[in-house]
C-alpha cells in the first residue's frame, strides 16, 4: 500500500426513526425516574408521547408521567397530568388505574380534621366514583377502605367544630 493513495471512508448515517426515538425517551423517563428525577422523569415521558401519540406507548407514557410526578408528592401536577390524559384518552383501557391515582394523589394531600374540607369531599367523591364505575377491581376495595378513613376524618371534623362552639 502506498502512502499516496487515499481510502475513501463511507460513512453512513442512520436516522433514528420517530418510533425509536419515542422509545429512547421512554426508557430515558423510566430511567430517570429510578434515579428520583421525578421532574426529568415526567418531561421525557411526556416526550415519548408527543413525539409518536398513536403508538400504543403514548397512554403508557402519559400515565407513567403522571405516576412520577406522585411517586415525589407533586400532586397538584400529577392530577392536572391524569386528567389531560382523561382527556386525550378516552377510551384507555387503565381508566380505572387513572380515576384511582387521582383519588389517591387528593388522599395523599390530607393533612387534618383542621382543615379546609374541599378535599375530603373531593377525595370521598372520586373514591365513590371508582367503586361505582369500576366495582370488580382491587382499586374499587382499596377505595372502599379508603372511604372508611374519609368517614373518620369528617366525622372529627364533625366533632372539632362541636368543640369549637361547645367553647
């Protein structure tokens, strides 16, 4: 071989195509949420569904999002996140996994009997939603109990304003 000659050198590249990248993105949220990047976790996976919305992977990435940003307490935006992908995805076939990571993300925010009583109803309100839509799932049991509790907390709210006026 002579120095003088020259080898051409092909270089190909591949474009990754939608679907792979959309996949990409996906692992890249299911990772970064492993990690307890709950914010970074959130915003790939809600790339992963933009970037290919009829993929079968688009409501998996919604709801994965949405399960992030609870897994870290963010509630407020966990539910905003659940109910767009109400929206979006009517005719998912993890509604009642939906409908329950909502009621749980208001029964999460709960503090005390002291408190403003809009979440409790909120929280009793779609508790009893999931038990009348969805009677013959685990979610349907665990809102039952769930409602027991909800039971109790008003009833010492009952029992804290009687107080209060009893003074």
């Amino acid at each position: 071989l002579s120095c003088s000659k020259k080898d051409k050198v092909e270089v190909i590249l591949e474009e990754a195509t939608l679907e792979e990248e959309m996949i990409l993105a996906y692992k890249e949220g299911l990772e970064s949420l492993k990690k307890g990047e709950a914010l970074y976790a959130s915003k790939k996976l809600n790339e992963a569904e933009i970037l290919f919305p009829q993929s079968i992977w688009a409501p998996k990435s919604s709801i994965m999002s949405a399960y992030s940003l609870y897994y870290y307490n963010y509630y407020d935006e966990s539910i905003f996140q659940l109910k767009r992908h109400l929206k979006n995805y009517p005719t998912d076939k993890n509604l009642d996994y939906v409908h329950y990571l909502i009621a749980i993300c208001h029964f999460e925010k709960l503090s005390n009997e002291k408190k403003d009583l809009e979440p409790l109803i909120k929280t009793q309100e779609k508790f009893e939603y999931i038990i009348e839509n969805y009677p013959n799932t685990d979610f349907a049991i665990d809102s039952k109990y769930k409602l027991g509790l909800i039971i109790d907390i008003l009833a010492a709210k009952e029992m804290y304003i009687g107080r209060h006026y009893m003074k």
